[in-house]
C-alpha cells in the first residue's frame, strides 16, 4: 500500500455532504467549514473528515486576481452574468462554480505525521482516481497551459482539464480540495474566466503572470468520458467508496459544541472578503 493509500485507508472517516443543502448559500460558508474542521481534526477534536460542498453561480477570485488593474470593473461585470464574486482565502486563482461543480475537501491531521504539500495533492489524485475506475490512470496530473487556475496538480483525460487542486493549512490541519467539473460545460464556464482577465486586465502589463486561457483545454466529466455523469452521481459513489477505506464512516454536520468555533471563522472568512472586495 502507497503512503497516499494509507492516509486514505484508515479506521474511521467523517463524512459531511452539503452538496445540495449548500447550494443557495454562500461559498464563504464553506472555506469557514473547512477553516473549521481544520482545527478541528488538526487538533484531534474531530475524526478525519471528507466534505462535499456545491454553490450556485459563483466566480471564487483569488488574491492575485483582487490586484487586477481593471478588478472594479471585473466586479460589476461577473454580477451582470447572475455570479456572485468572493476572494477565497486560500491559494489559486479564479474559479467558476455552479450546480454543476462538485467540490470535495479531505481534511487530514498532520500532528502525529507530517503531510508535506505533494503528498497532499498525491492523496487528492489517487481519491479522484478511486472514484473513477473507469477512467484509472488516464487521469493525470500535470499543468494544463491555457485553463483556468492553473497548476501543477490540475487534473485532465486526454490533455483537457476537468478539476483543480489547492490546500489550506491550519492549526496541524490539512483541507485538501479539489472543484470537479462534473456536468455541464467546461468550455462555458472557462469562457466567463477569460472574460474576468480580458476585463480585468484590458491588454495592460502587470509583473504577475494571468494565465491565457483557451476555452477548448477545460471539459467535463460527463463530455470526457461520454456518460450522462451528474453530481449527485459523483456524491454517490463517494458514498460507496468510503466503506471500502474504512472500518466505520460516521455521517453528520456541525455538532452543537463545534458551532461557536465555526461562527468565529464564518466571521473572520466574510470581513476579509468585505474589506478585499471594498478595497478596489
């Protein structure tokens, strides 16, 4: 067994699926749940957990994309196409969600173990790669020139990308967290994001590199391997998956004492997207 299997394969997982009661909330709900569960399973007050989440409509702005040239023009523009903008704080750069993205957090404890950041991204690829057998190993991890948010762990079939991996670290907690564009259009939605750049950028230099993208490098899952793939699907076969890793899977939300920790940082997680927002 690799070491990635083995931070999958273990005794107990927690399993929270808000991919449907989380939809018409916003995003900023759930970087505070992961925020949340970080310390929580960082500081062994919660089993490893695996979260799915899904939000309607929203372009998630990185801290790169917030220093735009042109951001206050970009702002009123992804609003105008129905999207609610918010800057994440973690890393990356602009993504598009909506019904038809599945977003997966797997939240790992490194206080007895350290997790280095590949390792991180290698337990996300092999859990990808499980839920889908028959794609295996056509699934590759490499980056995919002319998406959006790009980087070394963007995942594709083929050479066109379907998700994208990034972490947040805190209090000995890893969230690692993967958008799978599940349904839908890969191109439609990579067509909005070189909108926010063409806006935000209006053909000036800056010294960050914006990444060029090229709609017809993005698909997704349903277009790549040809089946009528939902999301609920997806969150299906999560839900089967997860007995075969382990001995027991305990499915709930927030217990009562663990609220009061999360309202703390739902409340840090919006005044900081309120302040980046207002600064431009």
């Amino acid at each position: 067994m690799s070491l990635y299997e083995s931070l999958l394969r273990i005794p107990k997982w927690r399993f929270v699926d808000e991919s449907i009661s989380a939809r018409k909330r916003s995003a900023l709900e759930s970087f505070a749940a992961d925020d949340t569960f970080c310390q929580l399973v960082g500081q062994g007050m919660s089993l490893p957990t695996i979260r799915t989440w899904v939000h309607d409509s929203t372009v998630v702005l990185g801290i790169q994309d917030h220093r735009l040239p042109y951001i206050s023009e970009v702002i009123p523009m992804i609003e105008d196409t129905g999207y609610k903008p918010i800057v994440r704080n973690s890393g990356g750069l602009a993504v598009a969600l909506d019904e038809g993205v599945l977003n997966i957090s797997i939240v790992l404890s490194e206080k007895d173990t350290a997790i280095d950041i590949p390792t991180g991204y290698e337990v996300m690829l092999a859990f990808v790669r499980m839920l889908f057998p028959e794609a295996g190993d056509r699934i590759e991890a490499y980056e995919i020139v002319g998406s959006y948010c790009p980087g070394s762990y963007d995942l594709s079939i083929d050479g066109r990308k379907f998700a994208g991996i990034s972490q947040r670290r805190l209090r000995q907690g890893i969230a690692v967290q993967v958008y799978l564009c599940v349904e839908g259009s890969g191109a439609k939605r990579a067509e909005l994001i070189r909108d926010v750049y063409e806006i935000g950028l209006q053909g000036e230099e800056t010294k960050f590199d914006y990444p060029d993208i090229h709609p017809e490098v993005m698909a997704s899952l349903a277009e790549l391997l040809e089946m009528p793939l939902t999301v609920s699907d997806v969150v299906g076969r999560i839900q089967t998956l997860l007995p075969t890793l382990a001995e027991e899977v305990f499915i709930g939300g927030f217990q009562p004492e663990e609220i009061e920790l999360y309202s703390f940082y739902l409340h840090r997680v919006v005044e900081r997207n309120k302040k980046m927002l207002l600064s431009k």
